[in-house]
C-alpha cells in the first residue's frame, strides 16, 4: 500500500511541475477586420458547445451593417493565440493544430480563406511574416536554474539561426476578403477548438470578446450568448462581467445560481443591448469540479475527468473524524460505480444514494432516464469499474 501511495504521490507532483498553469491551446475568438473599417456589427448570437471530447463548438452568427450606398470589401479574419504547454512548436503554415473545422459563410456563400503567421508588435492589424518557416518559437530563461529554460509559456519567435531578432506577440491568423453589400451582411462563423485544462479543473473555455471593439461602432448593438451542453452534463463557471444580463434556462434540465450552471442535454442563454466587450472582462468559461469538494466529495467530480483524486481521496480521509465526508470504503465505491448514473438524472430507490446524490447542487433527478448506457465515456466506464 505504502509503494502505491508513493506512486500516486509522485504522480500528482509531477502532474503539478508540468502543469501549474494548465495546458493552453487557444482561445476562441471574434471574426475581426484586419485593417479600418466603417462596417458595423447590428447582431451577434454566439453559440458555444462544451463536449465531452475536450472539444468546445463554437457557432456564430453575425449580422453587419454597411452604411454606404455602395459594395465595400474588408480584409477580415480571425486571430488565435498559440498554445503552451502542449508541444511548443511553431506551425509555419499559420494553420492553428487545435482549430479545425474553420468555416465562413457570408450571405449564404462559402468563403475562401488563406492562413499566415501574424506579428502582432507592429503597428497595425495584420502584419503576416514573409516567411515562418525561418523562425522558430523559443522559451524563457529560468530566473531559477541557471542553464534551463522554462518551456511552459512561449513568450517570443526566434530568427532561426539569429536570436537576436525576435517577434514577442504572433497568432495564427485565418482571413479572407469579405464584400459587404450595402445595408445588412449575415455571416455565419463556425470551428471546433480543444478546451484548455489544468490540474484543478476539467476544462476551461477562453473567448475574446473585447475584438468586436474593431469595427465601426465598437461594440455589438445586439449581444445573445448561448452555451449548451448536448447529450451530456456540464457543471461550470461564467467568470465573465455582463453589467445587467442573467443567464436563463433556454431548454433542457438545468439548474443556475448566478454564475454557477449546472446543465444536462440543454442550453443557456443570457441577451445585452449596446455590449461593450472590455479587454478585462473576456468570456471565461470554467468547469466547476473543485467548487464543493470540502464537504461534497464527489461534488467536486461532476465533469469525471481523473480517477486518480478518488483514490487520493479515499486513503486522506478514510480516518478521518469529519462526519460530512465519512464513509466506508463500500459507501464510497459505491458512490463512485453510481455517478455517472446520478450524471444523467437517475433517481435512487437506495437510501443511502438518495441522500448522498441529493445533497449535491448539481444533481437533478429525470424521473424519465431509463439508465441507458449509450454515450458513456471513457471516464464514465473508469468510474463505474473502479477499485479502491
């Protein structure tokens, strides 16, 4: 028992030294003109899909105003920050390894787009390089070991062969030239991303909001955010600032408590007139595993991502004296083997469950669920067999 608890120990501290400030793969973000422009944006329903593959969908519909009496082209695009703590290599070919599925849609008609390497340091919007295959992402010198780099945070491109010359802010960048008729432009914007994570949570969805300060009006005359969580549950945070806007349940089951939503199979949705995004109020989203974990053991797992903290768990506190997280070893697997059941809304007969699951926040029983198992992950199966 000793050995294996060394093991997770050890585990877990290394899980912390790579990981302490989470993997980043990138944000999701604004479709933005590239250079000035009097177009404005009228509309925006932004639509994000949390999935149970670490994908996050992302679908947006636009609508943008041209005030003139004339057709006027824009050079748009889209900018996506490079990650950390993934694989630290730069992609010259300006396609972003953790965007797919990148697609636009103006008035109905598919548009044609070319991808680059960004320097962001100069002046100006859009300043591909001429060519990213000469540079190179570097990593900083660690102020605390002479000799080693810190590889965690990529801060600057290095001219291959010449460190000297060096390019501190850079995204991929996906962009086109978009005709505008005069009057009211539908876009229509969609792509997948790879949710960022790190030891403390399942999964975090970044989204820059504050680029839609770049076109004519600076801000979104009409604002509707939408956030789902289809075939599966998702329990999570909106660490986000929208002055006089509440979420509300949209469809589906669901449960909120201001910025704390717990969703199965449904939406939320909450909608601002006049929204000025601030660079300080990005859209944060946040799974909340580790919210109620003091007290509610597997309050704290809602999102099923690791095993390993159940097992660490039950060896901390199998002894302990706190009546609101003791349990038998049998009550404890127990629990374990039913939450991916308690996940999708099953209603215990057992009394010992009933309690249990009942005094979580997020459960929401559906009388209606039949335990069917199809669409169970991974994750759910390790729950369900697992061992203490």
């Amino acid at each position: 028992m000793k050995r294996i608890l060394f093991s997770l120990f050890t585990m877990i501290v290394t899980i912390a030294a790579i990981a302490n400030d989470g993997v980043y793969f990138t944000s999701g973000n604004q479709l933005i003109p590239l250079q000035e422009t009097d177009i404005s944006v009228k509309k925006e329903i932004l639509t994000i899909s949390l999935m149970d593959d670490q994908l996050a969908n992302v679908d947006v519909y636009y609508e943008f105003y041209n005030s003139s009496n004339t057709e006027k082209t824009v050079l748009m695009g889209f900018e996506a920050d490079p990650s950390y703590n993934d694989d630290y290599e730069l992609h010259p070919s300006g396609v972003h390894p953790n965007i797919k599925n990148f697609n636009v849609e103006i008035n109905s008609e598919k548009i044609s787009y070319k991808n680059a390497i960004s320097n962001l340091d100069i002046e100006g919007f859009f300043n591909p390089l001429d060519d990213a295959s000469k540079w190179e992402e570097g990593c900083e010198k660690s102020t605390d070991t002479p000799g080693h780099e810190n590889c965690g945070s990529p801060i600057a491109l290095y001219k291959k062969g010449n460190h000297s010359k060096q390019i501190e802010n850079y995204a991929y960048v996906y962009y086109f030239n978009a005709t505008f008729k005069p009057g009211i432009n539908k876009v229509h914007h969609t792509y997948k991303y790879q949710m960022s994570g790190d030891v403390m949570t399942a999964f975090t969805v970044p989204y820059k909001l504050s680029p839609a300060a770049r076109w004519a009006n600076r801000q979104i005359d009409d604002f509707t955010l939408i956030i789902r969580a289809d075939n599966t549950a998702k329990y999570f945070t909106v660490d986000t600032e929208f002055p006089g806007a509440e979420f509300t349940l949209k469809e589906g089951c669901g449960k909120i408590n201001g910025n704390i939503i717990s969703l199965r199979n449904g939406a939320v949705s909450l909608h601002m007139k006049n929204f000025r995004p601030e660079p300080e109020h990005e859209l944060f989203i946040c799974s909340a595993d580790r919210l109620h974990g003091e007290t509610q053991v597997f309050g704290s797992f809602y999102d099923r991502s690791s095993v390993l903290w159940l097992y660490m768990w039950w060896e901390y506190n199998k002894d302990t004296d706190n009546d609101d997280i003791k349990l038998t070893q049998e009550q404890f697997k127990r629990i374990a083997k039913n939450l991916p059941y308690a996940n999708r809304g099953h209603v215990f007969k057992d009394p010992m469950l009933n309690e249990y699951f009942s005094n979580l926040w997020w459960y929401m029983p559906d009388p209606s669920y039949k335990d069917d198992t199809k669409g169970f992950t991974k994750q759910d199966w390790t729950y369900i067999n697992w061992k203490p």
